[in-house]
C-alpha cells in the first residue's frame, strides 16, 4: 500500500442520520480511538442538521461533496442517511474514501412507483415537520418502529433538538429516499474495501445489508447481535470491535 494511502485510512470521516448531527458521533469516536490511538476523527454536519445549512436545490451527490470537502481522504463511515451520502461519495470522490464502512444503509429504493410514493411521503413528512416544529417532530420520530432499541441516553434527543424544522424539511425533500436516484446498478465502481454493519433485529436492513455485500466487489457483512437499526448506538462497544478488527485484523 502507498505510504499516503496508509496516512489516509488513519483518518476516519463520519456522517450521521437523519435528524442527527456531528455530534451524536462523540461517544462512537471515543471508543474507537481507544482502539486505534494514532487515529484521527472528524464528524461532519450534513446539510439541514446542525451547524449545516439547509440544503438549496441540493441533492445527494452536493451533500457528499460537503461531506468530502470537510473530511478529506480517509475511511467514512456513514449511518443510514449518511451511509446514501458516503456511497455517493465512495463514487464521487473515489480518491478520498478509500475505505467505506455503511451503518443501517441502502443503496435507495428500485421500484419507480415505490420510490415515487415515498417521495410523496417524504414531502408529506417535511410539511408536518414545519407545522408542528422540531421538538413535536422528534418526539414522533423516535416511536418508530427502527428505534425501539434506543434508551433515552442513546437516543441523545437534545443533540437532535439542534436542528431547525427548515434544515430537516429541506433535507427531506433534497435528499429523502423517494428523491434519490438508485445506485445498486453502480456498486460494482466502488473498489475501496467496505464493511456493512446491521443489526440482528434489524431484518429489513439486513437484506438490504446483504444485497450491498453482494454488489460491492470487496465488501464484508457483519450482523450485530442484540441490535436493531442503530447498532453504534446500541452496541457501541461490539460495533466498535467490530470495525476497529476489520479495519486492522490480527496477524496469522
């Protein structure tokens, strides 16, 4: 491996959820450092969350460029909606994520009249969020089903209440799963190592998981046991383990 490649993949680069920020990410970074000390981190606001501007006319090949802008080369590892914006950014910017860690992702949804309804929901969903405002909208948010393994710690609720109703709104329409063009026909581009993480409980993620692994040539899927959607979050120590040995397994 070039010298250069090597300082690269000691920097690890983070994008977080939706309804999340940089933030959420500090109890994670922790953990991992303590397992690779010579490591560097850094933790990104995607646009409409945090200290990020809503989203202009934005989509998700603009947010991986914020995202790529702000974390430089190294491994990214993204969370759901941050995992779709880490793959937009594994082809976008190939020569900065060289290697690619994808937490509850999908590469988007195939079906046109599917991806179309979702849309509709989407835009259904940004209308009731800037009606009823963040904390309301946080409150509803976290009943869904993908969450029920969040505690009131791990669900950092006060972290989310960051966020505006306009950023999330506009991320929703921007960037939401009914606007995203597919990429499964494009996993094959994406050559850098990868790791997909999904949770036990997480059955719909976990196909989804596993349909990843075999789109992406050099790809390994690990099942988080007793996780649902959020497994850094749940099982922060295991899912720690997990990217901290695949990232540097022991010698033989």
């Amino acid at each position: 491996m070039h010298h250069d490649t090597v300082e690269a993949t000691r920097r690890w680069v983070f994008a977080h959820g939706f309804t999340q920020t940089s933030r959420s990410w500090t109890t994670f970074e922790r953990l991992l450092r303590a397992r690779q000390s010579d490591v560097e981190s850094v933790a990104v606001d995607l646009p409409g969350h945090g200290d990020a501007p809503p989203p202009a006319d934005a989509d998700l090949w603009a947010s991986a460029d914020r995202l790529t802008a702000d974390g430089g080369a190294g491994t990214y590892v993204g969370y759901s909606m941050g995992g779709r914006v880490a793959l937009h950014a594994a082809l976008s910017h190939p020569d900065d994520v060289q290697r690619l860690v994808l937490i509850g992702a999908t590469a988007g949804i195939d079906d046109p009249d599917e991806r179309e309804e979702r849309r509709l929901a989407d835009e259904r969903l940004a209308d009731h969020i800037e009606d009823v405002g963040v904390p309301g909208f946080i409150d509803e948010w976290l009943t869904n089903p993908l969450f029920a393994g969040l505690t009131d710690a791990t669900a950092m609720r006060a972290d989310r209440l960051r966020n505006t109703a306009a950023g999330l709104a506009a991320s929703l329409r921007a960037t939401g799963t009914g606007t995203q063009a597919p990429l499964w026909h494009r996993l094959g581009e994406i050559a850098c190592p990868s790791l997909v993480l999904v949770g036990e409980r997480d059955a719909k993620f976990t196909e989804l998981g596993r349909r990843l692994c075999g789109g992406l040539p050099a790809a390994e899927l690990i099942v988080i046991e007793d996780a649902g959607h959020s497994v850094h979050l749940e099982q922060p120590e295991a899912t720690a383990d997990a990217i901290a040995t695949w990232a540097e397994p022991p010698e033989r």
